[in-house]
C-alpha cells in the first residue's frame, strides 16, 4: 500500500476529504520526524514507538581498496510496534473498534 492508497481509505472511510487526510498525514509524517531529529522519541499507545537508536563507533572495510575504515557513531530512527500491532499482524486479523480515542485530548 502507497501513501495515495491509505490516503483514498482512510478519506473513503472517514468521509473527510482527500486533501485533509494528506495534509493531516503530512503533518504527522513532519512532526515524527522533526521530534526524531531532535532526539525525542514518539510513543503511540497501541500502535508502537518511534525511536532514535545509537550506533556506536565501530570499524569496517573499504572492500575494493582492503582498507580499514572507522565508522563513527551515529543515530538511526528505528519503530518498534506494540505488542497489540504485533498480535494483530500474527493472527491476520484486523484489530476491534474503529479507533482508540482514549489518548485524544480536546
């Protein structure tokens, strides 16, 4: 599934249009990021965490030169799903409810 295609079901199933959908998963999208980059992690209850893993300095191998190379250390963003996602995904099943509005503040 393609970005275009979960913005068609989510606009399908919501009956919010398209355009509000791409804007609102944009802006999600941007801000997962920019709080990645800063070294934040995002938790999302039920679905899973996005986090910034270290890689710590290592060495590796120039393969056509046979030279050793230091690899300094640096961040990767990583996701790591909730274990509801995980079991959701096992069963092949979709999950009950049509979402949890439990964490949404007004």
């Amino acid at each position: 599934m393609r970005k275009a295609d979960l913005v068609a079901l989510i606009s399908e199933k919501s009956g919010v249009p398209k355009v509000d959908v791409l804007v609102s998963l944009e802006m999600f999208f941007k801000e997962v990021k920019t709080s990645l980059a800063k070294g934040e992690n995002v938790f999302i209850r039920g679905f899973g965490s996005f986090v910034v893993k270290k890689r710590a300095k290592k060495i590796g191998r120039h393969i056509k030169k046979n030279l050793a190379i230091e690899i300094p250390e640096h961040f990767i963003p990583s996701f790591k799903p909730a274990k509801i996602f995980v079991d959701h995904v096992k069963l092949g099943r979709e999950p009950e409810g049509d979402y949890e509005d439990d964490d949404i503040e007004e």
